[in-house]
C-alpha cells in the first residue's frame, strides 16, 4: 500500500548526487547510496539499464539521475529505481572515453614501444572503413596519385551505429588473414563524438593492438582523438594524411633506383679510371727497368769479352813461359850430364895410369936405396962379420949382462948363418967393469 | 611479401653504391658488386613496371567465406545502410 502510495505521489524525479557504498553483484542489478551534503538515499540501477550505460559508475562520480522512488518490501526501505544516469557537468561520453583510455592504458596496450614503424615500400595496402563515404575516395586518390602501382584492398565495413565496432575489429582481423598486406589503414571522414564512437570501442583498441600489420589510424578531422589513435601504430589527422604516409612516391623511387644505378656506374668507372691511371705508371716504369736491364746485359756482355780476353792473354803467357821451363828443364837434363861424364872417364883413367906408372917407378928405386942402407944397418950384417947374438929362452931377451943368466939355463945364438942352443955352465962377471 | 624484398633490395642497393663511393674494396670485388647493384637497380625497376595498379574489396559470400573481387565506382554509390549486416 505505502509502495503504491509512493509511486503514485512520485512518478518521475530527476536528482543529482554523488555515488557511493556502489556495488555490482552477478546479477548484473547494480546499487548504490546516492548522497548530498545533507542527506541520502538508496538507489538500484536493473540490468536493462545498466547495460545501457555508456560509462562505468564509481564511488565519488557526481551524477544526474533521473527515475522513481519505490519500496524495498523485504527490508521495508525506499529507494530509488534509477533508468537514466549522466555525469554532472561532462557527457556521458567523454567520461566513458576517459573511463576506458585509463583502463586500456593500464594495460599498457598504448605503450609507445608497441609502435611498428611502417614498411617504406609498402606493396598492398588494406583499408578499413566505410565503401560509401568520401573518406574512402579521398584515399585511394591519393594513395593511387603518389604510387599508381599500389595494390588497394578495401575491407568496407559500417563505420558507425550499433555493432560497426564488432565490424571494425572483424575487418582488421580479416585483412591480417589474407597475408599479402604489407600495413592498413583504420578509419573515416569526420563526425560528431557519437559519429566517431566505434573508434572509441575497446574491441576496435583490441583489433589494432593485435594486428600482426602495422596499422595506421585515420579517424575523422584533425582535432578528433579516439582510442584507435591511441592504439595505432601511427595515427593520421585524417583519411588523405594516411595516404601520404603510407604510399612512398613512386616518381621518387624510380628516381632513386636510377640515381643509385648512375652512382655505381660512376663509382665503377672512376676505379676503372683509378686503376688504368695506376696501370700505365706501372707500365711505364716498367720500360725503365726493363730499359735498364738491357744496359746493365750489355755491361755484362762487355765484362764478359775482356775477361775472356784476358784469360786467354794470361793463358798464352803461361804456355809461352812453361815453354821456357820446359827448355830450361830439357838442357838441365841428368842424361846429358851422365853423358859428359862418361866421355871424360877413359881421358881420366889414361891420365890416372900414366902418373900411376911414374909414381911407382920412383918409389921403387927410392925403396931400393933405402934397402941398401938398412942392410948395412942390419945385426944380421954385424953377425955377418962374426959377432953372434944372446937370447934368453923362451922369452928372446938379448942377454946384455951376466947376471941376466943363472947356471943351468938354455939361452939362444944367433949367428950369421942359423942358431946355437947352449947351456951355461957358468956365470963369470967381470970384476974391472 | 613483395614489399619486403624490394626494401631489401633498395637497402642492399643503397650499401653496395656507399661500398662503390668509398672505393677501397679491390677491383675485382668492386666489379663484382657493382653488377649485383645493377642487376638489383633493374629488377626493382622492372618489379615497379610490372605491378599493377588494382582495387579491391574484401566481402563475403554466402558461405560466409571472405573473398576478394574488383572495387568498383558502384561500391562507392552504395547507401550505409547496404552494409548492415
């Protein structure tokens, strides 16, 4: 009865307060205590309208509320049955925006060194967004306009209204399948804040951050931001800008691949020259050397014809000299000596003869005088003329004195003619000697 | 991918005509060297001549399967409202 009291009497109220004691059990319902400076009161937020929250509740959000006030039966409470919630003083919106990029960022999925830097030469380029706007015309313009040969693939997908998220994410999913894609392009021409919501979607944030291609985010006007940039790997002010960061000039490639073509060449060349240059000196001084070697042959040559000379100069004067010895040798000869000799032997021996002769003639007559005065000389001839000589026997000592002999011993007599053995018979001295 | 080996293949040109300029590899080395980055310079020249220039779109058939047919100035005429699934 109070309850159908009560929500008769209040209808509809709006209120405005901050959120606290908020707490989300399974069932999705969602209660809290709104309060002011003064007062409180209980609220619950259902399910359906939970849901269609743009922004998460937390304890301290200041909001506007709109709904009815009704009765808790079982414990007999009142509360508040809220179907409309919006932050005080900001869109429902920017908070959920700065809801979920404090989230997101937490994660860490806008880290800066998740950044792939773009391929220079990039061969197919995917694009994600809407087939039907200008932004997608605009980008393959210029795209097309900067490298005619570009490989376009467009995921067309719906850029914005329920579920264009889910499409977005899907697409960028899709274009990393294919595999042929070098990096893509994530966006759309401008809008409001609801236009461009989609790039705002966590499972858009997702798709980028787990994009094995580099992505390149291009939503909208300058001046808009959304997570999608956050999360890109480079963001775009707009859909042309993209264009131009992604597709390299072709002109300026073709003019890059022929200047360095025309920079080997001239490189080349110039070492060519370099070693051509290096060559003829070489040759040259070759011709020096070899202009030095013929003189230097030629020196030897001449060397060669006067030691020749020489030793054939040294040669005839050694035979002419041994020529000499030779002679010399010859004239000195032992043979002709012998010869010479030999010739003068008979000369000698015929002189030797005759005063051999001579000799021995004078010296026999000078022997026979000296025969002729020894023989008058000799005892013999005294004994010839009657004196006799006395031996002793056997000794043949001449007796000269008496007492030499005893009575009784043989003594010798030589006389003239032979000897006498006699016995002394007796020893006479004479007393007047 | 195409688009990684012709930057391989500009990156090793842009090193072979630094090694060229500076000019103290031997010569046999430097000819030989020099023909690759002609050989190199051409064929990515001839890569670029060869490409071709086409649009495409990625959509799905009745399967569900995703393929890939020529963008057309139709696709751009189309309403938002075609692409609701």
């Amino acid at each position: 009865m109070i309850r159908a009291s009560l929500e008769a009497d209040f209808p509809e109220t709006w209120l405005e307060g901050e959120i606290s004691n908020l707490r989300a059990p399974g069932s999705g319902h969602l209660y809290c205590t709104l309060k002011d400076g003064s007062s409180q009161i209980r609220a619950v937020i259902f399910r359906s309208a939970a849901m269609r929250l743009r922004f998460g509740l937390e304890d301290g959000l200041q909001v506007v509320v709109h709904g009815r006030l009704s009765v808790y039966e079982p414990r007999g409470e009142y509360q508040l049955v809220l179907d409309h919630l919006e932050p005080k003083g900001q869109g429902a919106l920017q908070l959920a925006f700065e809801q979920l990029k404090r989230r997101l960022e937490a994660e860490g999925l806008f880290n800066v060194q998740r950044k792939r830097p773009l391929p220079a030469f990039p061969w197919t380029v995917g694009i994600v967004t809407s087939p039907t706007g200008a932004a997608v015309r605009d980008l393959i313009t210029v795209l097309h306009r900067r490298c005619p040969i570009l490989r376009i693939i467009v995921a067309p997908v719906q850029v914005q209204g329920a579920g264009a998220g889910e499409q977005i994410a899907a697409a960028i999913h899709a274009l990393n399948t294919l595999g042929c894609i070098d990096v893509m392009i994530v966006g759309r021409g401008g809008g409001s804040m609801e236009d461009l919501w989609s790039f705002n979607e966590e499972v858009v944030v997702r798709a980028i951050t787990g994009s094995r291609i580099p992505v390149v985010s291009a939503v909208g006007h300058e001046t808009d931001v959304t997570l999608a940039d956050f999360a890109a790997d480079v963001r775009a002010p707009t859909p042309s800008a993209a264009g131009e960061m992604v597709a390299p000039v072709l002109a300026e490639i073709v003019e890059r691949l022929e200047m360095f073509a025309a920079r080997c060449r001239q490189a080349t060349m110039s070492q060519c020259l370099d070693h051509q240059q290096r060559l003829d000196l070489l040759v040259a001084h070759l011709a020096t050397i070899r202009l030095r070697i013929l003189r230097e042959a030629q020196r030897v040559d001449g060397t060669l014809v006067s030691m020749r000379e020489a030793i054939r100069d040294t040669l005839k004067q050694m035979t002419a000299r041994m020529q000499g010895w030779r002679q010399a040798l010859e004239a000195a000869s032992p043979e002709v000596r012998v010869r010479h000799g030999m010739a003068l032997v008979p000369q000698l021996r015929l002189r030797l003869t005759g005063t051999m002769a001579h000799d021995l003639k004078r010296y026999e007559e000078r022997i026979h005088a000296y025969l002729g005065r020894l023989h008058g000389l000799s005892p013999l001839a005294i004994l010839a003329r009657g004196y006799g000589m006395l031996e002793t026997m056997p000794d043949q000592t001449i007796v000269r004195r008496v007492a030499q002999v005893s009575i009784g011993d043989t003594i010798r007599a030589r006389l003239v003619d032979g000897e006498l053995r006699c016995t002394v018979e007796d020893v006479l001295p004479d007393s007047s000697v | 991918m195409a688009g990684v080996k012709f930057e391989q293949a500009m990156a090793r040109l842009e090193v072979i005509v630094g090694e060229l300029e500076k000019g103290d590899l031997p010569l046999d080395e430097s000819l030989k060297i020099f023909e690759e980055g002609i050989r190199l310079s051409k064929n990515c020249l001839k890569v670029l001549e060869e490409a071709e220039k086409k649009v495409e779109v990625l959509v799905q058939d009745k399967n569900g399967k995703k393929q890939l047919r020529a963008f057309t100035s139709e696709d751009f005429d189309q309403k938002d409202s075609s692409m609701e699934p």
